[in-house]
C-alpha cells in the first residue's frame, strides 16, 4: 500500500530529480500508470526489461508492452521470482526459463520480441551492449516485488 515501508523506494534504486517515477500497483506497470505518457514523453518505443517477479511482474509488463505497441526484450539472465513451490507451482529456475522460451518465440505485426543476454541483447537489428548501463541502479537479483526497466 503507498506510504507503506513496503512500497518505500530502497536506496539503492532512489531516482535522481532527472528521472521520472512510475508508481505501479499491478503486475503489468502500464496498468493504471504514467509509464505510457513517460515513454511517450521520452520518445520511446523499444524496452528492455529485466527485474524480478519474472511469473507475475514481468510477463504482465511484457505482455502489457507488447499489446500496446512497444517493440520488448527480456533480458533472460536478468531475472528472479520467488520460490512458491510450497503452493505446488514450479521452481524459480522452471518459471525463469518457461518465461525465456515463451518470450524468444512472441510474434506481432509491426512489433518485435525476443531474448538476450546482458552482455548480448539484439534488438529489432540493432545490437545494445548493456555492460554499460548502470545494473547497480536495479534491484540485486533476489525475490522483491520491484521490477527494473532500461529504456533504450
């Protein structure tokens, strides 16, 4: 709930003044967002999203991105999820790697999906060396309900 100690931004992630926030209650972070009016804002129409929550989170974003336009790649060694196998769903590394499948395979007119590696995301025919984005920025790969989003 916001203006919780759960919904509190940690430190690590604090935003500089420069940088716009998205307060997302839902799994798809368009979902009743600003984050469509600030890629517009921005001019952007391909992402790269990694983060955590990979069964929950990020397949809603990636589907969220992808029905409205957004060309979108998952960076598929940039992902976590918790471990709710008690509740007899599968390992964290089983959803990880059903969510990097089903995503290098997605097909749309006039959009692109796909995969890659953090050292290696090819997108749309262009190739992107994440090495050089600031990943301390995003939240440690552990179970959390936050997601990171690069945008290029």
């Amino acid at each position: 709930m916001k203006d919780t100690v759960e919904w509190r931004i940690v430190t690590e992630l604090d935003p500089s003044n420069a940088e716009p926030l998205v307060e997302k209650n839902y799994g798809d972070s368009f979902e009743d967002t600003n984050l469509e009016t600030v890629l517009a804002d921005l001019g952007k129409g391909r992402l790269v999203i990694t983060g955590a929550q990979t069964d929950v989170c990020i397949r809603s974003t990636l589907h969220g991105a992808f029905a409205r336009g957004y060309d979108a790649t998952l960076v598929s060694d940039a992902l976590t999820t918790g471990d709710h196998t008690q509740w007899g769903t599968p390992s964290p590394d089983q959803v990880i790697a059903r969510t990097n499948l089903y995503w290098t395979h997605q097909t749309a007119p006039g959009r692109t999906a796909g995969t890659g590696l953090t050292n290696d995301v090819n997108f749309a025919g262009a190739h992107f060396d994440l090495s050089r984005i600031r990943w301390e920025r995003c939240p440690p790969l552990a179970a959390s309900d936050i997601p990171c989003y690069v945008v290029t």
